[in-house]
C-alpha cells in the first residue's frame, strides 16, 4: 500500500477519498501546552491524534518510523523553558516548540522507506520522537540497529547516549586512577548507575547519593557500590560526605548540581576532579544554585569540567564493544524502568524530577 | 665579628656584656595580634622589636638574612585567618600564629652565613620576612638571585611568583588559541597585569576589569589592553561583560570570584576555560559566594580549574629567559607599586583589598 501511495503521489494521480483512509495512520503524540518553569506537571502535556499520511515525497531520502521505545531524559526540561542557555549551545537541546511533536531518542521500526540506505521493517536507533509515528525528514540522525541479541531497550538505554555519557564522562573528563575514591550523585539515574559500575569494574571505592532507601539498596546490592546513602535524610551534606569519605574525594560525577556540588567541592582532595554532567536540582529551580567554595577550588586545584555526550561520540565503538561483554559476562548489570504506551510519556517524564524512577526510565510504546 | 659569635658560641666562651650589643641587631617585624576574618585593618597587626643575635648554630645550614624587597600578595589572608581550607592544602598556605614573625617571598642579602652555599653578602630571593631580619633555618626555600641587570625589585614581582602565576595560568591551565577573547579580572593587580599582557603579545583579544578609572586607563595606555572597565560603575556585570564581549569570552582568568565569575560564566563560548586563580573578593567575605549557573557549565562544557604556582616550578627557566627578553626589548611594561620600610608592611597589605595599589604591590625593607 505504501508503494501504491509512492506511486501515486510520484505520477500525481488522482486519488479517490476512499484509498485516502487506509493509507493514513491515526499518530497519537505528546506537546507541551505552553513553555514551562519550575518542575513539569501533567497540565503542562497534551496527547494529540492527528492522521499522518503514510507516504513520502519523492526523493527525499524521508522515512516514516513506528517509535518502539524511547528514552526519558531530565534534559529535555531545559528544552521546555522559554528560555535557556541550552538553546544556543546545542543542537541536541535545541527548544520544543509548544503544540509541536517532541523528539527523543529510541528505537524504532521503519515503515515507509524513500531513503536507499533504509528498508521497510527494519530498526533504526536515533531521535525519534514522543509519539508513535515520526516522518524523518532525509533520515536524519537515525542509523541502523543490529540488537546483538540485546533486548531493544537496552539499545534506548545502556547502549545509547546514557550509556556513553556516562563512560565517556568518568573515563576522558575524570580519568580516574584504580583505588581513588568516586563519589556519584543521581546513582540510581540512566547515568548514575553506570558510573558506579564502571568505577568499581575499574578499581575505585565508590559511593552513590539518591533519594530513597529503596534505591540505597539497589546500589548496594544489586550493582556493588561500596556505599550509598539517602540525601533526604541528610540534613548536613558536607558532614555527610565528611562521614563516608573520611580520606576524601578524589572524583565527583554530578548529575544534580546545588547544594551536593557545594558540599562534595568542600569534602575534595587535590587535584580533584568534578565531571559536571547535569543538575537536575537546578533544572527545575533556577534559584537553587552551587556555590562551591572557590578557594576550595583554588587551593586544592579542583578542575570543574562541564561535558556533553556528543563530543564523545568517537568513542561509541569502544563503548558498544566493551558494554556488550561486560553486560554478556554479568559484570555490568542494566537497571531499566520501563513504562508502557505513548500515553505514560508525560507521568514518565515528570517522574524524573520526583526521583520515582530506578534507573534508566524508558517508555515502551510498542513492542513491535 | 659574626665569626668571633660562632667562635664563641662554638667553644661555649663567656660573653662579656659589652661585647654582646654589637653582636644583635634591633629587628623589626610585623605580626598579627589575633586571627583576621573580614576585611583586615591596621589594628591587626603589631610592629614588634626584638633584638636578634647574629650568630647561628654550628653545623646547622642556617642563614641571617636581611630584607630588601618583599612581596604583598592577598593569598597571605587565607593564612591569617582561624581557620580555612588552604591549611590543609598547601605548605605556602600554612598557617600564621598570631605574635609570630610573617614570612614571605622577597629579595634579601645575606648578613650570617653557616651554610657553604652561600656567602655573606650575596643576594638571594625567595621566602624572607615581613621583617627588617630573619634567621632562615637551613636556609630553606632560598636560592642565590642573579639580578640580570634588572632592579631587585622584578625579582620579588615579575620574575616572582606572581610572573610565574601568570604565565602558567595563562598558558598551561587557559591553553589560548590566537585570536581568542581574554577576560581578566584583577587586571591591574600583580598577576592580572601580567595576565593581559601575555594575552596581547600572544594574539588575543583582552579586556580586563578594575577597581577604578585610573586603572583603567594604565591597562589601555601603558599595557595595551584592547579594552578595561571599571566594575564599581557597572551595576550589572553580566550586561557589561555581553557589551564588551559581544562574541563571547574563550577563556576567563579569574582573580576575584563572586559575581564577576558568574557574569563571566553566563557570557562564556563554548568550550570555555577558567583559570581559577584566586578570589579575593570571597577572601574577605565569606558569604560573597560565586554560584555559576551550572546548566552553562554543563552545555557549554565550561572548565573551571584551580591552580597554584607551586605545581608549576618547572616552567620557571623558561619563563625567566621569556620575560627577560620581553623585559629588555620593551615588550612587557613591569607593573611595580612600590612602598618603603618595614612599617608601610601592614598598610600595603590592607590597600590590597581596598584597590589601592597599581600593580605588583612591593615593599622596599631597605635599600641594601
């Protein structure tokens, strides 16, 4: 039917309004309402259906792609906002425009193929979209999948940006030595919990922050972090991170920023090193800033590197490699949290900044 | 008669009281009274007599020396106070006993030798005293000083610690590309100075900031600054910094911390590089915290690194051979605010954090 409707728009026949109906699909996607501040809310996103034709311009090198599963990601907040320095610093955070659909990593399935390198049926990985369908425009930033035999999830999640930010992160903006002491904070996170693994794979004492006692045990149990503790109960950070790095910290991933950047910039050794990843704790409060001490950061030489994924992405191939043996032998292990239909998007998302979410939080929209 | 000491102290003679006065010379010193927090002020220091004998220990190594030119520097407060982080960092913060003689870097000639490397009266330079004598205990931290030509002045500056705090910032922590847009806060100060100077003869673009209009106009007439303000007639720093950078700045070499770093921050490209020098504007205040928008850290993957000079001793001869051909051709303008006696110490010391010194502040000690 698809060829049929190439055909068609290609020749510029007339198509009958009975033909019309089952060469469209019923895409059912998520917007925001208007610009948002502070922390998201369900108010803030609308399910939409809108008919999309399933058919192509002629040599466009477009296809149009069925979302499987896509990745829920904090930084998407800073795209929401009607203004953010993000917005002139990357293509990956450029604004998302309200009423428009939402683009995100996943995987997905390619239905309508007028690209040469693609073929109905098969899976790409790459920005698709909050919504079940996606035209995509010249195929842009999608490539083929080859699962390896891996659940797909795990291709949205472990393989995908999650997964290289943070091996790209503690190995090149840390490069940690065997035996020095990590502390990660968001350890449950997509990212937290990978630097966790990674550092203790690589020889590190490693201690994790997050923002319940559920997830305490998880680290502590389930991926080997020598120690974790719940923020929430902490009413002294500094005193805190005194209290489980008596010797210091020599390697701080921060993923939250705020008042855990002051307090593990105050409880640093020299030549500290700081991977500034994210700050979740300022995304949705742009009051709530770090202020770390900077004669801390002067005597003590503390490098505070800010970093982003797509500048590593030389190191996809190392990564993909690596990850799939470690993940075959058992020594990393995945924490995905999976929702199901495009319609648990919103909550998904806003379950980020209430910290609901154990790891990677992925929402499947269609198994197949 | 220093010998005719060592003979007698050696053989345990009985000094005759007659003979003694003409072996102690009356030192004059300066002490803090008690631990300094805040802004310091003359009531905080002593100018202590005492009189030193000029004999010194067989076999010990030690030296007598008497101060010439000795080096003003901010970093001295961090070492006044009761306590702070720089204590546990670095021997050259260790603390200051409030009643204890001060040292610090300067030019001084020996008077007593018991050390086979150095003779009486030859100039050495390195860690003296706020004070007109000093007994340097196996003469530690001293070397012989060749002054070059130049006045013993540029030894306790520009060919100082303050030169070599610049040059190494500057060069192995910003690591400047040509062409590049150079900000410098503290811009007249002893390192500041230095700081743009380098920029400009490197090929940069530089605009320092100041205290003041006089200043200002010493960066742009004398020392080539392309542009410099005056940051106590700039109510909003971030909208100053955007004028006089309207295509950003690429590397920041910060001497003051607090606001000034913020504005920097939000004004910085990507890949943006921070020289965390120091902070004196926090120096004295510690709740004036700078809180850098971390979201810009992040997305522009902004470095912040602290550094002290001490980690760069190995830059030194070629940093000498360097300003010394700069020196001689005219190429770098010593920057040099010189007082006189051991009594202006405290006064000097107190300028610097209200602004008031143009330049490396020096005090003569004594003339020879």
């Amino acid at each position: 039917m698809y060829q049929l409707t190439y055909l068609l728009y290609k020749h510029q026949w007339h198509i009958p309004p009975s033909m019309k109906v089952t060469m469209e699909v019923n895409n059912r996607y998520i917007t925001i309402k208007t610009h948002i501040e502070g922390a998201p809310k369900e108010s803030d996103f609308e399910l939409k259906n809108a008919a999309l034709a399933l058919s192509i311009e002629a040599g466009s090198n477009d296809l149009i792609v069925k979302t499987l599963y896509v990745s829920i990601d904090p930084y998407q907040i800073n795209r929401m906002k009607s203004y953010s320095s993000s917005r002139k610093a990357t293509v990956a955070a450029a604004p998302i425009t309200p009423g428009e659909a939402i683009d995100g990593y996943g995987v997905a399935k390619i239905v309508v193929s007028g690209n040469p390198e693609f073929q109905k049926d098969e899976l790409v990985v790459g920005f698709v979209g909050w919504g079940e369908y996606k035209l995509v425009k010249g195929g842009d930033r999608l490539r083929k999948l080859d699962p390896m035999g891996f659940p797909l999830s795990h291709h949205t999640g472990i393989f995908g940006y999650g997964g290289l930010t943070a091996y790209s992160g503690f190995f090149e903006i840390c490069k940690p030595r065997k035996g020095e002491k990590v502390f990660v904070s968001g350890a449950s996170g997509s990212v937290g919990n990978l630097v966790g693994q990674f550092a203790k794979l690589f020889g590190c004492y490693v201690v994790g922050s997050v923002g319940n006692n559920k997830k305490v045990a998880v680290l502590k149990e389930k991926l080997g972090f020598d120690d974790a503790f719940n923020y929430k109960e902490e009413p002294d950070l500094k005193a805190t991170l005194r209290r489980y790095f008596p010797d210091g910290i020599d390697v701080y991933f921060d993923n939250v920023g705020g008042d855990m950047l002051e307090a593990a910039v105050a409880n640093m050794n020299l030549f500290g090193r700081v991977a500034a990843c994210g700050a979740i704790s300022e995304y949705t409060n742009a009051s709530k800033r770090a202020s770390p001490n900077m004669l801390d950061v002067v005597y003590k030489r503390i490098k505070i590197q800010g970093f982003l994924v797509s500048d590593h992405i030389n190191l996809y191939a190392d990564f993909v490699s690596t990850i799939g043996d470690h993940l075959r032998n058992g020594k990393i292990q995945p924490l995905e949290d999976i929702s199901n239909g495009v319609e648990s998007i919103p909550s998904a998302f806003i379950g980020l900044f209430q910290g609901d979410n154990i790891g990677k939080k992925i929402v499947c929209v269609a198994e197949d």
